[in-house]
C-alpha cells in the first residue's frame, strides 16, 4: 500500500475543515485577515521605522492596519495630502 503524503493529509484535514460551514469559512478568513495584519505591520516596521516610531511602534502599527483591514478610511482617521507608509494599504 502507498504511503499517503503530507501534501494529501494537510489537504484532507482542510477540506474536513471546510465540511464543517460557515463558522469554519470564517474561521479561515480570520486567520488569514490576522496573517495579513502580521505580515504588513512587520515590514512597515522594518522597512519605514521613522513612520512607524511616530504611530506608536508595533503596536500602533498594528492597530492601523487592523482598522484599514475592517474599514478603509473611515475608522482610521485618513487624512488627504498625507502619503507615507499607508500608501502601500490601498
């Protein structure tokens, strides 16, 4: 008998996941929103530190991206003529 390959198990237990409906759906969606706010708020603070010093640091940081994530614009206090690292959220 072959063996079954992690690929193949990884993509059973996905789909098993997916069995399950709407809460599983936005489960994924979540984890993923998360991974999203992770990943920009790590090279926003690698990439453009005098930015993210001036908006509180990781956490400050996080915080805007988390607000651009549910809601571009409104929530997060867009400002016209102001061209900084949130350019890269559009």
């Amino acid at each position: 008998m072959a063996r079954t390959r992690l690929r193949d198990r990884l993509r059973y237990w996905f789909d098993a996941t997916m069995d399950r409906g709407t809460p599983a759906l936005i489960g994924w969606l979540g984890l993923a929103s998360v991974a999203l706010i992770v990943a920009v708020t790590a090279l926003v603070t690698l990439f453009a530190r005098k930015d993210a010093g001036e908006n509180g640091g990781w956490p400050g940081v996080a915080w805007m991206s988390l607000l651009r994530t549910l809601d571009p614009g409104t929530w997060a206090g867009t400002r016209a003529g102001r061209c900084s690292w949130r350019s890269c959220s559009w």
